[in-house]
DNA sequence: TTAACTGCAAATCTTTTGCACAATC
DNA sequence: GATTGTGCAAAAGATTTGCAGTTAA
C-alpha cells in the first residue's frame, strides 16, 4: 500500500503538533530519509487534501499549513505571533447555512486575537 | 495630498467592482498612467490595509485579492469559479466573542458554495 | 533642499512541473 | 512489464526590495 515516502509523510503529518508547513514536514521527513524531495512531499500532501484526509491552511504571510484534523474545527490565529490553535464556535453552521442558500458546502472561520504571550511581551500586532 | 500614482491607485479600487487582484489594478491604472509600476501599486495596497483603507483577502489559488469594503461583512466563495460575493451573516460575532477570550481582535468568515452558474453548467467544484 | 515616492529590474519565497530513473503491483 | 511515484533541478507565479532618479512638500 503506497510508497515509503508516502507513508512517511502520512506518519509526520500526524506526529507534528500544531499546523506545520510543507517544509516542517520535509525537515522532520528527512531525518528518517535523507533524499526525500521537497515536490515529493507536495505532491503527496497535495494528494492527501484532495482526498479529504488533511486540510491545507492559508496564512496570510508565510507558507501554507496542514492540518491533518479533519473534524469540523474553527482556527484561532494570534495577529502577534502568527501561532494557529485549533478552537471550536458552536452554533454558526445554522446561521451560515441560512445565509448561503442552496449550494451550500461548508465555511472557514478564523478567529483572531492577539495570545497571552504577545500581549504580555508587547509584541506589536502584524495587521 | 499625495502622489498621482496613489491616487489613481486610491480611485480605481474604489471603481472595479468585486473583489480585484493587485493586478486587475495595476492594468486598470495602466490606462491613466502608462508607466505605473507594479511594485508601486503594491507598495501603496499595502500602505492602505497598513492604514486600515481596505481589506487583504487570501485566496486558496491565485493572487490576494483587494476589498475596499471595511465595513463588517462576510465573503460567499465558489468552489467552482472561484467567484466571491459579499454576504453578510449575522449573529456570528457574539459567538466568536466568547470562544476567544480575551484579546480578541476580530474575525474572518469564509462560506464557501456552488454558484448557480457552476450548478447548472456542471462545473466540476475544485476541492 | 529634503524627504518621500516611483520605475525598473533583480531577488525572494513558495509551489509546481518535466523528465529520467526507480519502486511497486 | 506496465504503471505509478520519486529525486532533482528548473520553471512558474506572486510579491518584495535595492537603488538611482523623480516628484512632492
């Protein structure tokens, strides 16, 4: 079933905490096989989203992110740091899915705030 | 007040309807001022979401996107075309207000659907 | 005149892709 | 043996940046 890299890669995904890059990825994929090719871990994650078993992030600055938890989950970005944790907002697929209409297929909420350890650090907000 | 060329800039954001890449301005700007530069339309795009005048969008594929909208409203995004509508879902603030906590700045919401078009033409959706 | 801004082109960064070779079925 | 996936390197796409020259205050 699928390759080694394949296999790797799905390994890492799951192992990395938080929301790593293609790159967290490749890093942590390379101590484990030392020739493995950056096209070939997009290649594979690219393939995992399509199948619907990871998502992939966009971030305002910086690279994509991949998040390998794929039940309905909200995103709690912090404007200091950049840091993405996962959060849960009950109650807005009623609202959305009225707005929407027919067609429906889903939404993407990023709520933002500034974390404990930038406000307290007086890290200067990057928006 | 400024310079011709954020001017322009500044008008013609105001003019293009929907939601216009860096680019879409700069060819429209093209027209006023021939030699206009890319690098200067985004240097004054950022300079107005740095300032608070418009809005970012980050799109899935493609560029960013410019929304010269400030006022609170949510984005109805087609999986098929791509198009992006604003729509406004209410009640979806008090919500994330609470899930955040403290130092809560804000939120991005994200519906994503088939626009009618894409539903009657077939268009198969891209994720 | 001084400070801020522009045009141009090159650089950067992220992601994708062509192709010859290797691994898998 | 045929297909599919990989490594490598080059390409592509979007955005930023250095710098010399220009414009605005």
């Amino acid at each position: 079933m699928g390759t080694r890299q394949s296999a790797i890669i799905h390994r890492t995904i799951e192992s990395l905490a938080g929301h790593p890059t293609a790159e967290d990825i490749y890093l942590q994929a390379k101590g484990e096989l030392p020739h493995i090719a950056m096209g070939t871990v997009y290649r594979n994650l690219n393939a995992m989203v399509e199948a619907g078993e990871i998502r992939k992030l966009h971030t305002p600055e910086g690279p994509d992110r991949f998040d390998s938890i794929t039940t309905r989950h909200d995103h709690l970005v912090c404007d200091g740091c950049g840091r993405i944790d996962d959060v849960m907002v009950d109650g807005v697929e009623a609202l959305v899915e009225a707005a929407a209409g027919e067609g429906y297929r889903g939404y993407e909420l990023e709520v933002h705030h500034l974390c404990e350890k930038c406000r307290a650090g007086g890290v200067p907000d990057r928006r």
